[in-house]
C-alpha cells in the first residue's frame, strides 16, 4: 500500500456536490490518507471566493463597520453544503463563534484562514476522518517566513496519530501561536508540506482542468495537456508566467523526491500532468518540446564598445550599476563587442536614466541603446537537447509567420530556448512555435 496525499482547490470544493465528488475520489482509492481542501470558491463566473469575502469582512471590522452583512453571504454557503450533504454537525455554532472571532482579533489572516478552517472540519465530518488543525502543525518562524523543518518534525509526529485525516490548508501559526497565512493561492503549498511530512509515494494535487497545458489557452486555442513534466521543466515554464500551482509548492515536495500529479475533480477518469523528479526515458505520446510559456514587457538594453571582450571587469561594472539601483536581470545574451541585457520593464520604471547614467560613467560604452516593447517566449523540453534540429525548426517557425527575433538565449542545460521579439507578435509567435512542434 501507498501514500497518497490529496489537495482539493477552492473550484473542487465550491458546493455540496462537489464534496459528493471528492468523497467518490478519495474513497475510490485506499492509499488516500490526508486530504488539504482550500476554502470554497466560485461556483459560477460572478459569484465570490469566500476567501475573498473573509477578507471584505476584515476590512469592515477594521473600519469600525459591522461586517455581518458580508458574513452572512459566507454563513449562507456553509450552511447549504452542510444542509445538502446532510450533515449531523451544527454548523451554525462555528460560524457564529468565527464571526465573533474575526471582530475581536482583528487580525486579516485569522479572518482569511477561517474559510479553509470551516471548510476542512465540514470535509472531515463528511468522510468521517480525522481533523488536524493546520495552526497546531505548520509553523513560521516570528518574520513570518515558513519554517520547513520545524514544521516537518511537528507534523510528522503529528501525523502519526492519525492515519486518515483532513488538514486545511493556506494556513498555519508563529511561534506565539497566532495563524499566519501563506500568500493567495497557499493551500497548494500546504498540501506539498504534508506529502513531505507524510513521505507520501504522490502528492496530488486536484484541480479544474486536467493538467499543464502546452501553451496558455487564451493565446493558443485547445493546447494539449502535458502528460508528464520535471521539476526542471515546470520551474522554466512557471517562471515565465505559466501557472497551475503556486510556485512555492514545487520546494517540499522536490525536497522529498515526490512527485505530483495535477487531476480534474471534475473529470477524475483524465491522468492529468505528473510532475517527476527526472523525465522517464520513454515519454509516450509526448512531442519533442514539453511546453511553450511567454512574458510580455520587458526592456533590452544593447551595450556596444570595439574591443569590449578584452576589457577586464565590463561586465561586472554593467551588472554593478543594476545591483547599486536594486534592479534584477533576466537574460544575458552577448557577443565579442556587444552586450544585452534583458530586464523586466516593472525594475526599471523610476531608474532607468539613472542606470543609463551609471553604465555610461563606468563603462564607457561606443553605444546604449534602449529597446523597449519586448516579449520572450520560452520554449522548453528535456528532449530538445537530444533531437538535432529543434532551433532551426523554431526559427524557421517564427521566420514564416514573419517574426523578427531580437534575442535569443538557449539556457546551457538546453532544456530551453528563449526567444526576445516585439510584443505586437507575441500571440502570433506562440501559435507559430506551437504548430511547428505540435502534432494533432
Ligand atoms: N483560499 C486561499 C485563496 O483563495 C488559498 C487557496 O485557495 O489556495 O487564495
């Protein structure tokens, strides 16, 4: 028998029937053991994430308003869950001590973490599990900063005493014991601590689509899913802007060598995307690249000076003048005389002259010039490195769709190839790369 540890987002939780599902999905498969819900979300476009509205409640209080009006919304969908699941629990004496809570604590993330608290005492009523209260067992240390091994011993031990239990996630506490919650989206991490803590065999992560897409599908229409993803390979396409999970999620569970499968709750048959320490030799069904993700707004600056690579220290100066301003790069692409750097155009709102001003000072430079307007596109895939042709399949791709390339820099693991263009072909090129590499 297995380890399996379940984290069920807001979307899969939003409503009684939902809960029906992830009952049907736990139950379905012994080596469930802990299950981490988020609190319950939107079950239609316009309607309101609880965690959301917990928030709203807060700033009332903090105004000196009364915020029952707003609580009352959350009250309301506590209790239909609660009534349509047929639940012998009394709902209404939590909900009224947590209103009373959040007007006297004042605190945001008490109020923030209650949805996720209610939400995982209702799921554990429901499957008849246990519940672990996540402020007991995951800790921050008294910055505020999550303290992984601290946490890990508590929970390991805690975890001892129940072998099936529902754990909320989003949240946990400081050292004097007051809830602190992770940023928006957190209960993805959550879930991550406890498949470490519980050594599960995988951590899966439930969702409302049914894995990584190749592509982000408001740019390219009816992406494929990833079937299978490295760690290696998900960081690159999340550090450009893809995102299913939170990005700090990925750290436990890699720690640990566990993997992570991304699965529709709403289409429990699909495999969904594993995410693995190495990629398996043979990855079926999948194309030579793994993934395509793409940022728009960032600056090139392009440095110039005859005999530039035989000038001791002109790198470090460049790079000097973006540390003294406090302003991270991107992407270092150069050449003999040349030198680019590639930088995200929100470091350089206010400083841009002054750097201009720096580099000039201690550089020296023929030229700077400033091109502003830039994509890059990442495209990435251990299995680039072993197919011969793949830039010249991409250039070629973006050359057809005629799409100027301003910058290219291949990463030296060669899993990826990031590709600078100007923003006005930013869609047009992610549908160019895309069909070039993927078959229907
Ligand atoms: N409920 C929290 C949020 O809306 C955490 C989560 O869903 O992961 O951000």
């Amino acid at each position: 028998m297995g380890i399996k540890v379940a984290k069920f987002g807001g979307s899969s939780l939003c409503d009684a029937e939902h809960f029906r599902r992830v009952k049907a999905i736990v139950e379905s498969d012994t080596d469930y053991c802990y299950v981490v819900p988020s609190a319950p979300g939107k079950r239609f476009d316009a309607d309101e994430k609880i965690t959301d509205l917990l928030y709203q409640c807060h700033r009332q209080v903090e105004r000196g308003r009364s915020h029952e009006e707003i609580f009352k919304k959350i009250a309301d969908r506590y209790i239909k869950i609660a009534r349509d699941l047929a639940l012998d629990f009394d709902v209404t004496e939590m909900l009224l001590e947590t209103s009373d809570a959040i007007r006297r604590y004042k605190n945001p993330d008490f109020a923030a973490s209650r949805g996720e608290y209610m939400n995982a005492v209702l799921l554990s009523k429901y499957l008849g599990w246990d519940f672990i209260d996540a402020q007991d067992v995951i800790k921050f240390d008294r910055q505020g900063s999550f303290a992984a091994e601290w946490t890990n011993e508590v929970l390991t031990e805690a975890l001892k005493n129940h072998p099936r239990a529902v754990i909320p996630g989003f949240y946990g506490s400081y050292p004097n014991g007051d809830v602190h919650t992770f940023s928006r989206g957190g209960s993805d991490i959550s879930g991550a601590i406890v498949a470490r803590a519980a050594r599960a065999d995988v951590y899966v992560n439930w969702t409302d689509v049914s894995g990584f897409m190749m592509a982000d599908p408001r740019i390219v229409k009816n992406p494929k899913v990833i079937r299978e993803l490295s760690y290696a390979e998900l960081r690159e396409l999340s550090y450009m802007g893809a995102t299913v999970l939170h990005e700090d999620a990925i750290f436990p569970v890699h720690k640990a060598g566990i993997p992570t499968n991304i699965r529709n709750t709403n289409a429990p048959q699909d495999p969904g995307t594993m995410i693995v320490m190495q990629p398996t030799s043979k990855r079926e069904d999948q194309q030579v690249i793994t993934g395509i993700a793409g940022h728009k707004n960032f600056t090139l600056l392009s440095i110039e000076k005859a005999m530039m690579n035989a000038e001791l220290g002109f790198g470090r100066r460049v790079l000097q003048a973006l540390e003294d301003f406090g302003v991270s790069f991107e992407h270092l692409p150069t050449g003999i005389d040349t030198m680019s750097v590639v930088i995200a155009d929100k470091e350089l709102v206010t400083r841009k002259d002054q750097i201009i001003q720096r580099i000039q000072q201690t550089c020296q430079p023929d030229s700077i010039e400033i091109s502003a307007g830039i994509a890059l596109i990442a495209t990435v895939g251990h299995g680039m490195s072993s197919t011969p042709g793949t830039a010249a399949k991409l250039f070629n791709a973006l050359y057809e769709a005629g799409v100027n390339i301003r910058m290219i820099d291949q990463g030296s693991s060669e899993m990826n190839i990031i590709v600078g263009i100007n923003i006005e072909d930013f869609e047009t090129a992610m549908n160019a790369i895309y069909r070039a590499f993927v078959k229907d």
